[in-house]
C-alpha cells in the first residue's frame, strides 16, 4: 500500500503499462502540501478504466483511514508529510499540529540521535527496517512506546507503528521484579552481582577501592516470633530506609532475603574509608527501630570485603563477605568482621575438610563411639548417645581423628550431613538389635541436625530403619537442639510428633543456650531435656548459674520430664549437679566415649560408687508425663 507518491516520479510501470492518472487533490488523505497520492493505470483496451483505478484509489484512502496502525510518510530529514486519524487517538495531537512539526520534536531526547539515524541510513536508494522501538510526547507530557516499521521510498519514508506503551511498561515491570525485592523494592542478589561486576570493572580506569558489606540482624528471628510477620515486615522496611538514607547515590542498598541485606560501595580511596563505613552502619542499626507503639532493638552483624582487582569474582567477594559476618556473629554478634587473610585460609581448610568428607564415608573412615547416660544415684545405664568419629586419612596413609564438632558444621553446610545422619541412623539400628540378642536393652540416643528435621521425612526414615532391623521404638532417643527447634518451631513440632508415635523418646539437646531462657518449647512431645554443657562448665564458680540450673532441672520435673546435666568432668561438678537435684548425668567422669566393645552398660560408674548419694526425686517420677 502506498498512500502517498505525490510530487515524486511515477516507479516503473508493470509490462504493457505506461500511462497514469492522478486522483484529486482532496479528501483525508491530503498531504502537508495538499498534493494527493497518485495510483499508476495502464490504459490501453482491455486494462482497468479510469474509473476503476480511480474505485481502487478511494478504497486505499478508506482503509488508511480506517487502520488502527500509525501510518505515516516522512522526509528523510524527520517532516511529516501524511498521516492517518490514528495518530490523533495515540498522541493526542490534531493532525493539522503534527504536520506542523518535524518527528524529531516528538522523539525523546534520548531516542533522536538512533532514530534519525536509522531513517538516513539507507541514503536515497531502497531501505527497510524492521520492529524499532522509540518514545514520543503525547500532547499531555508524557510518553509513549512506539514500534516501527519502514521501508524508503527515494526522498521518503513509508512508516508504520504501533503504540506498545502498555507492554513495554508490563515488560519494564516484569523486570522490576525480576531485579527487586518485592518487599523493600530494594535491588535483589541478580541486581546486586550485576552492579557489583560493573564496580569492579569501572576500576580499570578509576583505581580505587570496592566493598560489599555483608549484614544479618542478630535477633530478627525472635522479633518475628514474638511480634509476627507484619511488624518483621516493617521492621526490614524500616531497615532498608534507613539504610539508603546514610548511604551515597553511587552506593547500592540490596535484599537478599530474610534479614539479610548488602551494601555495595564503590570509588572508596582506602579500607579504612570502607571500614568507616561499616562502623557508621552498625552504629545506625544499634539505634531502636519504632514500629507503631513497639520499640525493637535489633543489632546486626556485618561482614566486609573487598577488591582492588578489576576481575574479581563478584560471587566470590559475596561468599567472603558472607563467611565474614558469621565470623562476627560467632564472636558476639553486633560487630564487624573484615575478610582477610586468616580467614581465607579457615575457608581453604574448610573447603578441604568438605572435599575429604564426601570420601569418607564410601571408605569407611567414619565410625561410632557411646558414652552412657547414667542415673546419678548409681545403677545401670539408662541410654548411650552414638557419638560420631572421623578418622581421616591423609595422602600420606597417616590418619587423624576429628571431633564432631570439627566437620559436621562443615557436612550440614555442604549438605552431606543427610548421608551422614542416614549412615548414623542405620550403624544404630545394627547395634542396638545386637545389645538386643545380647540381652541388653539400653536405648541409643542420636542427634538430628536442623537440615533432617525440617526437610527430610524424618518420620518415615526413623520408621524404615526400624523395620528393616525389626526393632521397637523404644529402642531410639531422637536428641535435637533447641538452636534447631527454635528456628521453625512449628514444623519441627510436627516432625517430632511423627517420630514420637513410632515409640521414640525425645530428648531436647542444648537446654539452656540461651533460646527459651527457663521456658520450655511449647506443643514439643518431650521426654527429656539436657542442659546445655557450658552450664556446667560454669556452675562451679557461678552463682547465678547454679540457681538457673537449679530451676531448669524444677521446671523439668515439674513438666514429667527426665533431665540430664551434660559434661560431667570433675568430682565437684558432680556433687553440684546432685545438691541441685539432677537425677541423671552424662559426662567424662562418669563414661568416656567409647566403641561398643568397651562399653558397659550396667554396671555403676565408679565416680558414683565412690561417693553415694540419694536424690531428692525418686527416678520413677522424673519419667512421668
């Protein structure tokens, strides 16, 4: 279709076609000049009369007119020379107005210099561009998408369009939330790496200094807790607010999720500059947050890290600056740590444990030792908690052993501590059915981490491994932390009561660490509470601590629950746990860890023997519920 060829020269006429005809020079279709278009016709007998060419003429017209595409001519220099009504519906501006104006009054700025460019690119010969986007005013101010089509014809363009406002603004908005955190509308992690690549490139030319400042609040969890998830909610805006308000324009502010957020900072001039301003972060967040009518004090830890390397692994500087803040949360929390190079090396070390550990299971370096849970007035055993042993092997063939404590951090982080727990769950089984057919009955206490009580079907693998050992439940003592608990209480509530309907005892492991204070769990199905060992470890010099013992061991027999005073070690410590009425005890004075060979369970440690004693609460209450 070609509405318009006026003032040009007539194209080639078709075989057998050489004379035209021109349409009036009126109707919609009129040009800023007021010359029409014209329609080639071939008038030699046989061919379409005048009249009929000048029908087909008039159809053309209406259907430009009619067409909801924007139609236009346009010089190669910008002027408009014909347009459709649709461009009225689109912009709001009159015909009469547009012809008036050049395109490129109409282009934003920032679009001018591609646009024009395009339309000149193909010089006076034949051109066609296809599916170009550029913004033009509307009439009221703002601005509208347009897509473009066009092909040159000599001196001018053909053009369509289409107003694509509407999905380029669902498109902008798709990316919005593909970029943002939808709470805070802070940039999310994909925003954040991105920003971060681009700092560290821009220091090829700039020099200088780039920092990620890691952070995580140290109590955010019991703040959702205690007050629910909408005033969490506005807490973190409060959070991300405050945080953009004390930062620069060239910083960025990000959300990773939950309660952690990341500073981005470049153009810094040295660490002591980043270092500031990690300080004045966390002295920003020390200060309460107002929620409505609640005060919130939530102090935060915060990691940093840094490069002057222009290509640096953006992932990379976040894992650092995240290894960091544990770091400071492990010291305390509400400090700051920077990563150096003592921690690079923990993290090399720890890399290297967890490399070794996804061997050590398939060749068998991995094994299980007891240690007795006893009643403090003498008697046989009332459990043995499995406690797991690595002997690594080194390339050397030498072989060293590794407490648990020194790579199951590492085994949950990884994720291998599933394989591990279900190595662990299975080795128990075996052993407890030989007790069994040995004719001792002494259930085995195993420790679940987090990842298996909250992911796993715990329930349905405790059950299985049950069965294939054609064992009761009575058999297992399923210990879990509070620290494990406390993070979903309501799915480990769950989990556990699960477990608990298969006859296994429950014991809650770490009492006292601080979670509960002197509260109990609620809606837990537990049998038995240990006190965390660090209690004991203090009570001999700790007044105070003796008396919160004291009370965590009454709150316990008051709820019909045994509990164990953990860690053991000195004769003094064990007559403090007596005189404070603990009935049952585990410890390196009573039994040390040992593989099964060694164990005995029945007898009375010695440590008892020696010095006998009579509690205060018969050990057939403390079991009752």
């Amino acid at each position: 279709m070609r509405p318009d060829t006026s003032n040009t020269d007539p194209g080639p006429a078709e075989s057998g076609r050489e004379a035209h005809a021109r349409a009036p020079a009126t109707g919609p279709c009129a040009g800023a000049n007021g010359a029409s278009g014209h329609v080639d016709v071939a008038s030699a007998a046989g061919r379409p009369s005048l009249a009929e060419v000048q029908g087909d003429s008039e159809q053309i017209v209406r259907l430009f007119e009619m067409t909801g595409d924007l139609l236009a001519t346009v010089s190669r220099e910008g002027r408009f020379m014909l347009l459709n009504p649709a461009w009225e519906e689109a912009l709001g501006w009159r015909r009469e107005e547009l012809l008036q104006r050049s395109l490129q009054d109409l282009l934003h700025p920032d679009d001018v210099e591609q646009t024009l460019a395009l339309l000149l690119a193909g010089g006076g010969g034949v051109a066609q561009l296809e599916n170009f986007t550029s913004r033009v005013r509307h009439r009221d101010g703002s601005w509208r998408t347009l897509l473009w089509s066009a092909r040159s014809g000599g001196s001018r363009w053909y053009a369509a369009a289409k107003d694509v406002t509407d999905r380029e603004s669902d498109r902008d908005s798709l990316e919005r939330k593909a970029l943002h955190d939808p709470l805070t509308r802070l940039p999310n992690r994909l925003l954040l790496m991105d920003r971060t690549h681009q700092a560290l490139a821009r220091l090829h030319r700039s020099g200088g200094l780039v920092a990620l400042l890691f952070m995580d609040f140290d109590r955010f969890k019991s703040v959702n807790d205690r007050f629910g998830h909408d005033v969490g909610d506005r807490l973190l805006l409060l959070v991300s607010g405050r945080l953009e308000e004390m930062m620069r324009d060239s910083d960025t502010v990000a959300r990773l999720g939950g309660d952690e957020f990341v500073v981005l900072a470049e153009d810094l001039e040295s660490e002591a500059e980043a270092l500031a301003l990690a300080e004045r972060v966390l002295e920003t967040l020390r200060r309460p947050f107002v929620v409505g009518r609640t005060e919130v004090s939530m102090p935060a830890s915060v990691g940093v890290a840094l490069s002057r390397d222009p290509e640096a692994d953006p992932e990379a500087m976040l894992r650092e600056a995240d290894v960091a803040m544990y770091r400071a949360k492990g010291s305390g929390g509400a400090r700051m740590e920077v990563f150096g190079e003592s921690l690079r090396l923990e993290v090399k070390a720890h890399l290297e444990i967890e490399r070794r550990l996804a061997h050590a299971l398939p060749r068998e370096e991995l094994r299980l030792d007891y240690q007795p849970i006893v009643p403090l007035a003498g008697g046989r055993a009332l459990a043995a908690e499995a406690l797991v042993r690595w002997q690594m092997r080194g390339q050397d063939g030498a072989s060293r052993e590794l407490l648990p404590a020194t790579f199951l951090p590492r085994a949950s982080e990884s994720g291998l501590i599933t394989k591990i727990g279900d190595w662990v769950l299975h080795s128990v089984c075996e052993q407890a059915d030989r007790w069994r057919r040995s004719g001792v009955s002494v259930p085995i206490a195993i420790n679940v981490s987090e990842r298996e009580l909250t992911e796993l079907d715990l329930a349905h693998h405790i059950s299985a491994a049950l069965a294939a050992h054609r064992l009761p439940g009575r058999s297992l003592c399923l210990e879990v932390s509070e620290e494990a608990v406390m993070h979903d209480l309501e799915r480990a509530g769950e989990a556990l009561k699960d477990v608990k309907s298969l006859g296994v005892t429950i014991a809650l492991d770490n009492f006292g660490a601080g979670h509960s204070s002197l509260g109990l769990p609620k809606d837990l199905p537990l049998d038995m509470i240990k006190l965390d060992r660090t209690l004991v470890a203090n009570f001999e010099r700790d007044r105070k601590v003796r008396a919160m013992v004291a009370a965590m061991v009454a709150l316990a027999h008051e709820a019909g629950l045994r509990a164990v005073v953990v860690g053991i070690e000195t004769v003094r410590q064990l007559a403090l746990a007596r005189e404070l009425n603990g009935s049952v005890g585990q410890g390196y004075l009573l039994h040390r860890p040992e593989p099964p060979v060694r164990l005995d369970l029945t007898g009375t440690p010695a440590a008892i023997t020696s010095a006998p004693w009579r509690p205060h609460v018969r050990l057939g209450e403390s079991n009752r519920r």
